[in-house]
C-alpha cells in the first residue's frame, strides 16, 4: 500500500507539473519566442488536443492490456517527450512538441485512476484516490513554483528538470509498483473476474473491448469496437451529465490556472521569481486541502460536500478580478485551491461509480474530458484575458462555469 500511495503520488505529481508546467512560462515564453500573449493558450490546448486524441484508443485497449506495463511505458515516453521541450527554438516547434508530450502523458497517467479501484476494497477507494490527487493539486504548489524559478535563469531547465525526474520514476515503477490480480478473460470464454463480481452490470451490457480485434479485423472494425466500448459506458443514464459537468467544471478550472501568471505580470507587475512565490503561496491552500480532503470524506455527507465547495468557488470567483492587491488576490485563490484539493476525489469517484468493469475507459474518458476543459479553456480564455480588462474576463468565465456545473450536478442527483 505504501508503494502505491508514494507511486501513484510521484507520477500524477509529474505529469500535473507538466500539465502546468507552461503557464507561469507564457510571459517569458512570450518574450522569447515572439509571439503574442492571447496565443499563449494555445500552447495548453496542444497538450490537451494530443492527450484527447490518444487517450480515446488507449482507455478502451487498457481494459484488456495489462495496466502495469501500460502506465510504465507510458510514464517513460513522457519523460522523453517532456525533454524534448527543451529544444524548442520557435512558437510552432514548441506547439507539436507539447502535443506529442499529451499523447504520451495519456497512456500512462489514466491507469493510476483505475489501477486503484482494482486493487483496494471499495470502502477506500476514495480515501486512497487522495494520493494522486495530492499530486496532482500539490503540483500546483511546489511544480509550478519551481517552473518559475528555473525559468528565471534558462526558459530550457523545466522542460529538463521534470522530464529527468519523470525518468527516474519510470526506474522506479518498473521496481517497485505492486503487480496487479489477473482479471483477463479465463479460459477463452471472454468473461473477466471483474464482470463475474459485479452481475447487477449485465443490464447496461457491458462488455470488454477484446485487444485480439486488433489482430483480426479492419480498421473500420475496431474504430467500431472502440466506439462501442463508449457506447456501453454511455448507456448509463448518470454517465453524460456526470461528465458534461465535469467538464464544464474544468475550462472554468483550466482558464484561471492558465492565465493567473500572466494578471500577476501585468496587473502586479511581478516577475517570474516572484510569480513563483506568489503560486507557491496560493499552493499552500491547495496543499491543506488535498491532506484534508480523506478526512473530510470520511465525517461529512459527500453530496454537502460537493455542494458547500461550489459555493465557495461561486464566491471567491464572484470577487477575485476586484482584488485591490497581490495579498487579496493570493488568499481569494488559495481558498479556491483548497476546494480543489478537498473536493477532487469525489469527482473521480462519482465518474468511477458508473461502472465496475470499464474502469479503463472511464479512467481515461475524466482525463479526456479534463483536457478537452483545458483546451476549451485555452482557446477562449486568451481572448476573455486580452479584451477585457485585468482578470475580469476570467473570473467571468469561471464564475459561469461554476454555476453551470453546480446545476447539472444537482439535477443528476449527485449532490445527494
């Protein structure tokens, strides 16, 4: 268990450093590369697009590979990919290189959400689900950070530093990380220990998408198998607004992370050192909230939960572009980072309750949907950053996306 915990942590740590990595980068990034800050979003939405577009064939095939393998090649193509970040010389070069570095992050990063339901007992499941959201969230306080802070001397050590860290870690899985039970299809008859556990699923029909088509059928036959993995998923009644939400959630999430660097450097006149301090400040609530998220899960009702965290996104949203300074600005967003870091587990295990044998595939799809929020948020909230003035079309945006998730999550009856 402690494996898995230090593990599951160290990888989403990472790849959520990475995930951020450029955001605090967009001014100097900018600055060096000459291109236009409202274009700096599209440097996020490069990773997000390459991360959809692979995590679509992957989610499906991972139900059938085995999961262990799938998450350590995939954590050592990104370390390779996230290197070669660093060579960048121009605004284009930088664009394909980040969305080869999402097409790598997807093939491992989703098997940690689903490796956790297939080995701990469903009772802690959320409670355990709190590692790698810790660092996931924490990557905010310290990742980002340290971005910053290398980037003040060479925009190139980043990229580096967290793809060698990211390389070690690979050394680290292929030692250490526990294996998993065998859960493939038994004696040639398709059917897997998982789906022979959980019967009440026979009525949404589900069933594996079976690898073997890979070396049987057309091209035309798997995209069809592929899309009917999804299919099934989908014929749970909960699973589309469970996931429209989720991602109406994320591009209101993604568009304030993306673009707080660049309010400090304009609205505040920092610079990247301290740019980094300030994140790192704002990190601390998320930090709080990611340790105390287990136990707040385990005394509070979880449906409250939720609902109390979007009030108080609803809130500070509702004042964050009016902050006369940087210290009010730093404590509205550490208070919107705690939330996050509490409340994030339950999202993933609301998406993880649709089923009980596609958790590949729903792993995957949270992280599609993050991403596709991601890039969504990118694309508009450049726009939203250079025509409205200070951080006022951002907390516009956030502030719609909130109250827009919040309904759908409530007419879904997933607040009760």
């Amino acid at each position: 268990m402690k494996k898995l915990l230090t593990l599951s942590f160290l990888v989403m740590f990472l790849i959520g450093t990475d995930t951020f990595l450029v955001s605090p980068l967009l001014p100097a990034l900018s600055a060096q590369m000459s291109f236009p800050i409202a274009q700096g979003g599209w440097l996020v939405s490069a990773y997000a697009i390459g991360y959809c577009v692979a995590a679509i064939i992957i989610g499906p095939l991972s139900d059938e590979l085995n999961r262990r393998n799938v998450l350590i090649t995939g954590v050592f193509l990104f370390s390779i990919a996230t290197m070669a970040c660093a060579a960048a010389t121009s605004f284009s070069m930088l664009l394909i290189l980040r969305f080869i570095t999402g097409i790598c992050a997807a093939i491992g990063s989703p098997q940690i959400w689903a490796i956790i339901p297939q080995l701990v007992h469903k009772d802690k499941i959320a409670a355990v689900m709190s590692a790698p959201t810790a660092g996931l969230t924490i990557a905010t306080m310290l990742g980002v950070p340290i971005g910053s802070f290398l980037s003040a001397r060479d925009i190139h050590s980043p990229f580096l530093a967290v793809g060698g860290a990211s390389f070690i870690v690979t050394l680290a899985l292929a030692l250490l990380f526990p294996h998993l039970p065998n859960t493939r299809s038994i004696a040639g008859h398709g059917t897997t220990t998982l789906q022979r556990s959980y019967p009440e699923n026979n009525h949404l029909g589900m069933r594996h998408f079976n690898v073997s088509h890979l070396r049987k059928h057309s091209l035309p036959s798997i995209i069809s198998s592929l899309v009917g993995s999804y299919h099934r998923l989908f014929m749970n009644p909960q699973a589309r607004p469970y996931f429209l939400a989720y991602f109406i959630f994320q591009i209101g999430n993604f568009a304030v992370m993306t673009f707080i660097a660049t309010w400090f450097a304009q609205a505040f006149d920092l610079n990247q050192t301290q740019i980094g301090l300030a994140v790192l400040i704002i990190g601390v609530g998320n930090c709080i909230g990611a340790f105390a998220g287990p136990l707040l899960t385990s005394r509070l009702a979880h449906g409250k939960l939720l609902l109390s965290g979007f009030c108080i996104y609803l809130a500070v949203y509702a004042c964050l572009a009016s902050a006369p300074s940087i210290v009010v600005a730093c404590i509205l967003l550490s208070i919107s980072y705690m939330v996050s870091g509490a409340i994030f587990p339950l999202f993933i295990e609301r998406l993880q309750s649709l089923t009980t044998n596609q958790r590949g595939t729903v792993s995957t799809l949270s992280n599609i949907t993050m991403y596709a929020g991601s890039t969504v948020a990118g694309f508009v909230g450049g726009p939203a950053m250079a025509h409205l003035p200070g951080f006022w079309g951002i907390s516009i945006l956030a502030f719609l996306c909130m109250l827009m998730s919040l309904l759908l999550w409530y007419r879904s009856k997933a607040l009760t």
